[in-house]
C-alpha cells in the first residue's frame, strides 16, 4: 500500500456539493446552498488575498441585483455603490446619452466591482459558518458519472485531502480543471474570435460621470468606474500587441485622443494587460454530475458587461436545482439546468457580440471595411433617436428581457 492510499483512507470526508473555485460563480453558489441549507465546501486553488483582489467587471445588472434581494442577500453583499442608470457614447467627440430604464420598475442595477462582490460574498459565507478551503493544490475530478463522484486535493501543508459528493460544481473558470474532466467528444466548444485586441488599464484616476464608450477613426475606446478614485479604460489595439508597447505617456495619450477629451486627468496606472476578444460557448453544461457554473462554461466578450452576469444567472438556477433535488426529491431543474442557462448564454452572447460589432465597426474602418462602417453608424444613430430602440438595449442592458425556456418564458 502507497502511503497517498493510506493518508486517503484515513481522511474520506463527505459533503452534498464539492464547489471547485472561489470566483463570483462558486462563492455565489456555495452562499445560496447555504441558505438552502445545504452543506457544501468550496476548494479555491489561490489564497483569499488573491482572489480578493482581481479586478473585471464593475456592474450587477438589475437581473442579479433582484436575484440577490430575493435570497435576502442584496444589501449584504452588493454594498452601496448606486449609478444614474445613464450610458455615455461618444462618437467622434459628440455625446450622446442613453438611459438604461428598462420600463418595469424594480431595482436597477449596481455599481459594484467585481472584488468588492468577492470579498462580500466570501465574508458573508465564512461569518455563516461555511466551509471554504484556500490553497487547493492538485484538485482532480473522479467518477462523474456515478452516484458519488469524488473530488481529491492537496492542502496547503502538502496533505492529499478526499471528499464524497452529490454534486460537483464546476466554476473554476475557463482554464480550470472542471471542464477539462468531462470526456473528449461529450462537450462541442462553439467559438468565436474577434481579431480584435484591447488594452486594459486600471488607474488611480478620477471615474467618469457615465460609464463611456468613444468611438472614433482612432480607434474604440472606454472609461468605467471602479470605485470612487479609480477607473478601467479601454483601448482597441492589435490583438498580438504587447503591454510594453503602451507605456503611461502613449496610454494617455490615445486616450485623450480617442475620448476626444484633452483634459482628461491621468493617475497611477496599477495594472496593464492584453487580451483577445473571444466568445465560447460549451454544450451541455453538465456531465454526470459535474454541472459547469459561469466562465468555466462560456466566456461572453466584454462589451455589454455579461460575463459576470451570466455566472451568477447559471449560480441561481444550480442552487435551486440542487435545493429541489435535495429537498424536494424533484429533479427537473437538474435535468434542465443546461438547456436553461444555455438560451440566456446565448441570448447576451448575442447582444455582447451586437454591441462588440457596433462599436468597433463605427470606427477604424480599416479592418471591417466602410460599408460596415456605414452599418454600424446606422444601428447608433438608432440607438440615440429611437425610443424604442433604447428600450430595447435597456432591457438587454438589465438582463430582463425574456428568453424562451422549452414553450415557455422566463
Ligand atoms: C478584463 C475583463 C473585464 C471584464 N469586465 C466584465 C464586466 O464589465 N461585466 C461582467 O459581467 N463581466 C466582465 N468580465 C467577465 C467576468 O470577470 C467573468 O465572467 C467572471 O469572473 C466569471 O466568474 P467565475 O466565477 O465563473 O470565474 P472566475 O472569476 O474566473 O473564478 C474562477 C475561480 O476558480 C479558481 N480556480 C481556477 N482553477 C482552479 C482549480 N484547478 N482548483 C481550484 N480553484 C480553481 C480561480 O482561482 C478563481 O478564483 C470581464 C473579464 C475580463 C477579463
């Protein structure tokens, strides 16, 4: 006997859901079950600090905000940070307004960076008594497909850790090791490349009045709030571009250029990076019993701010599958967990990839050609003189319009 299968069998532990990764989808999922009442314990691979700290999205769409408020979870964990619900476009240096009023009342949406839901969300469930585990090692997946799969870590000090399960709950992102586990040929990956690359930059900088997108021959550009001294932009760039060809004076510089705003106040620049714009789909969103949870099922580009959304769409509809299989002895949303989250996936792919166009083909016609210059054009000028059409993007905007479920809606 190997002394890794001696350490196992003295240590077999057994809990309802094994929740692989501590992002908004995991920590979203491990608090809802918690509140269900059922057990769970999360495995995240890095420390808190680390996870405390990464910086994406900014804004809860109103969607989410109402499905916090109806776990009792919103003023807990979305914090205060309110916005006017306004949009800025500037296109060529010329404003445009769009309010993001959906029309159905309700709550709207909340500023609320990423981190900040983070942090939230993982003081909420550890003052709650939930099991979280940091520093995970080595987390593999076995038999998925039977009654009780098994998931198998290392812990901090080196120690091979097992634990029995109902359910795995894959929300570790899209290069974690949930997805990977699922047999070759069970999963089609339907992806979508851009061609189109962004430079992100967060700074110490004084946030805009509206979150902005500038479109111009220059190139597209943004500026968002992430907290009341601090802003991310956005530049369009070469895909294959590097952050050491954008030093401050050159990021600054665009910007100034793009946002058609000369006094444009700079900052400490606190992290740089780039990225490809692509969008991916994985279907089904399940296996067995492994059920993949936010980005480690689909990675949405991020114009139209979904990414985050959709990861707590899908966290919502898994908790309460499970709460209903457990509770109730009824599977249904089990068995209709991928098909459900997979239309409101591909509804906000649909709008992310709308918008991504739009904005990038109003601009630099270089790569997209003026004909689909002069399209892109036409579907703004809509936007700002149509009522209609802002209602529309509105509802888009606050993930409430209704996607079709089976011969439902919902
Ligand atoms: C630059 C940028 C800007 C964005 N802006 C927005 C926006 O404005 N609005 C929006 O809605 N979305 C936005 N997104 C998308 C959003 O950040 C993601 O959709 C969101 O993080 C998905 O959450 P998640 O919990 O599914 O995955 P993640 O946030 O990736 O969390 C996965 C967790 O799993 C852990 N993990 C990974 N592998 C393992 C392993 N083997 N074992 C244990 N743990 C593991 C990771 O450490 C991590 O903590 C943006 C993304 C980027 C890159």
């Amino acid at each position: 006997m190997t002394e890794t299968t001696a350490e196992l069998r003295e240590s077999p532990e057994s809990t309802t859901v094994v929740v692989i990764g501590a992002g908004p989808a995991g920590l979203t999922v491990a608090n809802l079950l918690r509140r269900s009442g059922i057990d769970c314990v999360v495995l995240e691979r890095r420390t808190r600090e680390r996870v405390a700290q990464r910086q994406r999205a900014g804004i809860v769409e109103a969607r989410a905000v109402r499905m916090f408020d109806s776990w009792g979870l919103a003023d807990q964990v979305l914090g205060s940070g309110t916005y006017d619900g306004l949009l800025e476009f500037r296109v060529d240096g010329e404003s445009h307004l769009v309010s993001d009023d959906h029309g159905s009342g309700g709550p709207r949406a909340r500023l609320c960076p990423q981190q900040v839901l983070v942090q939230k969300l993982t003081a909420v469930y550890l003052a709650e008594g939930g099991d979280l585990r940091f520093e995970a090692a080595d987390v593999s997946l076995h038999d998925l497909a039977g009654d009780r799969p098994t998931v198998r870590y290392r812990t901090a000090d080196g120690a091979l850790r097992s634990i029995n399960c109902a359910f795995v709950a894959g929300c570790d992102g899209d290069h974690g090791i949930s997805r990977a586990a699922v047999p070759d040929g069970v999963l089609t990956a339907h992806a979508f490349d851009h061609g189109i690359g962004w430079l992100t930059v967060l700074a110490d900088a004084p946030p805009p009045a509206h979150p902005l997108f500038a479109v111009s021959p220059h190139g597209f550009a943004a500026h968002f709030a992430r907290g009341p001294h601090a802003s991310r932009y956005y530049l369009q760039c070469p895909p294959d571009d590097h952050p050491g060809a954008w030093p401050d004076s050159r990021v600054w510089d665009a910007l100034r250029t793009r946002l058609a705003d000369v006094a444009l106040l700079p900052g400490p620049i606190t992290d740089r990076e780039i990225f490809r714009l692509r969008s991916l789909v994985h279907d089904p969103m399940q296996y067995g019993r492994l059920f993949l949870v936010g980005d480690a099922a689909h990675i949405v580009s991020p114009l139209g701010g979904k990414g985050m959304n959709l990861a707590l769409y899908d966290a919502d509809l898994f908790a309460r599958a499970v709460r209903d299989s457990i509770r109730d002895h009824d599977d249904t949303g089990l068995r209709s967990y991928s098909q459900r989250c997979l239309r409101r996936v591909w509804n906000d792919q649909e709008f992310s990839h709308w918008l991504t166009r739009t904005l990038h083909e109003a601009g630099d016609d270089t790569q997209s050609g003026s004909f689909q210059r002069g399209l892109a054009r036409a579907r703004l000028d809509r936007l700002f003189t149509s009522r209609n059409a802002v209602r529309a993007f509105a509802e888009l905007m606050a993930g409430l319009n209704p996607v079709r479920h089976g011969s439902d809606f919902e």
